[in-house]
C-alpha cells in the first residue's frame, strides 16, 4: 500500500484491492477516478434482519412485496412508491359457473282434493236422484316426488386478472462498470424511480413481481426470466362448495285433476253402486322455483399473503462497500463474482413488519390461499330448471253409493263426476344437497414475476 502514491493517475475500478486503506487517505494519493459503488441514499433490499452497518432501515415500507414498475396495470406508478392492494377484485358467480347438480327430492307430498258430489239422473222421471253420502275431501297420493333439472353448468371461474398483492416498486438496473460492490452487468433491484449513477435503467421487465428461482412450480425457470401469470387458475365449484340453501318456495299452485268418468245403473226403488276408477292430475304443473341468490360478490379477504423470502428496504448512509455476509436479489441466473447464490427457491422478495412478514431473513407466508366459504347470497340469481310435466296420482272414490229415485219408472241414471281442482295448499320447498363446504384456489398459483437468486456477499 506504501507504493500508491508512486503509481501516478489511477482510474481504480475495484477498492477492493485497498481494504485497509481510509477514504481520507485515498483522497491524497492525486488525480483518481474511483468508483465506490452505490451512493448514499440508495435503497436496496437485503435478506436480513437488521440493516447491515452503514445502512439505515427504510421505515413505513412493511408487510409488501416487491414489484417492477411499469406494464399497464397497478405498478405503473413512479418507483420508490406504494402500489396495488391485499384485497383480491370481487368476483360475482354467474349462474353457467355453479356446478351442475339435482336439487334434492322435494319429497311424497300430497295436494288436497275436492271431490265432485255428483247427481245421478232418472231419464224415465227427470228427477235428480242425490247420492245417499257425500265423499268426503281426499287427497291425491303421495307418488310425486321429483327433483328439478339443473341450470348450472359446470364452468370454472377465476378472479381475473387485474389483481396485484401489495408491493413496493422499483425498477431493475444493470452497472456499467465495475465496481468495488457489484461487477458491471450485475442487475439488481432498487428502491427508486430512476437509475442511480454509474446505473443503467433495464426497462424490460415491468408490472412484475421479484421472485426466487427454483423449486417445482412456475419459479423452477432460470433465472433473469419471466416467470407465472397474473390470471389465477381456474376452480371448478364442487357440489359441496355450493352453499346449503333452500330454493325458494315454488308458491301455492294447483293441479287440475282429471274426472273420473262411469256410469250408474239405476233401478227404480232400488239401490246400486259403481267405483269411480283413480285419476290423476294433468300434466300442468310444470313450475320452477323462486332464487334465493342475490348476485352479490364474494372475495376472499385480505389475510392471504403469497410465501415471501422476507428482508429489509434499507437507505444507504453513505458511499460503499456491500460488505461480507450481506444478502439480496439478483436478476440474473448464477452469483455475481464475489457473490455466492444462496439455496432458496420459489418464493417471493418481502419487506418485513406488518402482521404476516414479522421478521426479516425468514420465510414467511403461504401459496394457499385462506378458504372462502360462500354464503347464500354469493349465488347468482337464477331459476331451477323446470321440473318438467308431471302427474300426481289421485286417490279415486270407492263405492258411490246412490239414492233411490223416489219412485216412478225405472231407467238408467248417470253419476256425473265433475271435474275439479287440488286445493293451492302445495307450496314446498326442496332440500337442498349443498354442503355449504369453503373453496380456496389451491396452491399451485404463481404470480407474474421476474426471476432471479438471492446471493451472500462472501
């Protein structure tokens, strides 16, 4: 070191080979071009707990994660800013997107019936012959259960894909030269809108995420790519995801009944009966039921955070090493010369604090997002299907009986069973086969992110 001062014009591009010596003296040895590395106030992410000396923790950046900035969605604000959200877009089920399913038996139900009382008719004395006991009401038979036809077609839906987690936004820069922190070439992430000197802006990337290579998802790419999307897989509801609800009363309705016709053989002054055969009610009682949906959104929540290496946005105090042990992102695929990539895969960069990421140089987080059970009012509004033509046996009078005709000659009488109505006390409801069970979306979804490795200084 005692012979630098003989060296003449330096342009140093490496301090490294002066450790020992002090910036002060440095400053003596004449006319140098020394290239210190990042400058103070530079913001850089460290996997680390603790701001490396002479670094200062960038406070009121917490609990987010880092993003790119640009694209044309919500990183497309100034760097070294706040940007986006943990509250996942609403998303409203359309009815195609409800699983395809029966609705359950509505169960053996009956409709109360009126019975005709009838006349029988003495042609030879045109005289009204009143039948000795009037039926009482019945029923029809409890032969109806049925289920409805489903609407529901079995789509999968997603929430879109105009989501983007919380992040902090900065940009990806390349060194132009070499340095005593970072060979030039080396790209890494900074905390700040424009490239810092000696940086050259790399504006490829942008409106992506920062995650680490590897692992066997959509982050096992090599690193310096792109990786993941921003659209979430899709998620075919099962039936049990379907919330467990009744389906609306069908309402009081009727079902005409069909006459059971037959004649009554009368003889005068005698007495003689006849069976009215079972009916059954017509085939009008197609119906569908009331929706109890509401076409309301459902989300789910803001608790979820994706699985985050988690570090610290630290200021630089002033100009600098990177010195050993000291940890952050690269956008490339191998360390950097002086570097060692660390054996952290598929996961990406956090900024600790906040109510998940709560210490830094740890893993923190979760790629399955929290259960969201749905309630009755996420369903879309939406009919059942018709449950088609349908018959409901009636019970048919036995052994009418009639009177004697008062007298006079004998002849044929009629017995005129009119026709008539169930009464409109049939409005029921359908169990419902919903388990009311929660759906997430799995944990095979990755963001969109620009792939890189987390390297320790050595």
């Amino acid at each position: 070191m005692a012979n630098i001062g003989k060296l003449g014009p330096l342009n140093i591009t490496n301090c490294g080979k002066f450790m020992g010596v002090a910036l002060g003296t440095l400053a003596k040895i004449g006319p140098l071009s020394v290239a210190l590395g990042l400058e103070a106030g530079v913001k850089c992410w460290f996997y680390a707990n603790v701001a490396p000396s002479g670094w200062t923790v960038v406070s009121g950046v917490a609990d987010c994660l880092l993003a790119l900035k640009g694209g044309s969605q919500a990183y497309n604000v100034s760097g070294g800013n706040l940007a986006g959200t943990w509250n996942q877009p609403d998303h409203t089920l359309t009815a195609d997107e409800i699983p395809a399913h029966t609705h359950g038996e509505a169960g053996a139900h009956g409709h109360s019936a009126y019975y005709g009382y009838g006349l029988g008719v003495s042609y030879s004395r045109n005289s009204d012959c009143v039948m000795a006991s009037e039926p009482s009401n019945g029923s029809t038979s409890e032969a109806a259960n049925h289920t409805h036809n489903s609407v529901g077609g079995s789509q999968a839906h997603n929430h879109g894909n105009a989501f983007r987690p919380y992040a902090c936004l900065g940009i990806v820069c390349s060194k132009d030269a070499p340095g005593n922190d970072l060979p030039a070439g080396t790209k890494t992430w900074l905390y700040a809108d424009s490239a810092p000197s000696g940086w050259t802006l790399d504006s490829t990337p942008s409106d992506r995420l920062l995650a680490v290579k590897g692992g066997s998802q959509a982050y096992n790419a090599n690193g310096g790519t792109m990786a993941g999307t921003w659209t979430q897989p899709d998620h075919i509801l099962t039936t049990d995801e379907i919330p467990a609800h009744d389906h609306g009363a069908a309402g009081a309705h009727s079902h005409s009944l069909e006459s059971g016709g037959g004649a009554v053989g009368a003889i005068y002054g005698g007495e003689t009966s006849d069976t009215v055969t079972n009916g059954s009610t017509g085939t009008s009682g197609a119906h569908t039921h009331a929706s109890v949906g509401s076409d309301s959104a459902h989300n789910h929540g803001t608790a979820y955070r994706p699985l985050a290496r988690v570090g610290l946005i630290c200021s630089k105090d002033s100009l600098g090493n990177f010195l050993s042990g000291n940890s952050t992102f690269f956008y490339q695929n191998a360390a950097p010369s002086g570097w060692v990539a660390e054996s952290f895969v598929d996961a990406l960069l956090g900024v600790k604090g906040g109510s998940v990421y709560t210490a830094g140089a740890s893993e923190k987080g979760t790629w399955t997002q929290p259960n969201c059970t749905l309630s009755v009012a996420n369903l879309p509004a939406h009919t059942h299907g018709e449950a088609g033509s349908h018959s409901h046996t009636r019970a048919g009078l036995a052994s009418v009986r009639t009177n004697s005709c008062g007298g006079g000659d004998a002849g044929a009488a009629d017995l005129d069973v009119r026709y008539i109505d169930s009464s409109t006390n049939g409005a029921h409801t359908h169990n419902s086969v919903g388990g009311g069970s929660p759906h997430n979306h799995g944990n095979t979804y990755r963001p969109y992110a620009a792939v890189g490795i987390i390297s320790t200084k050595n």
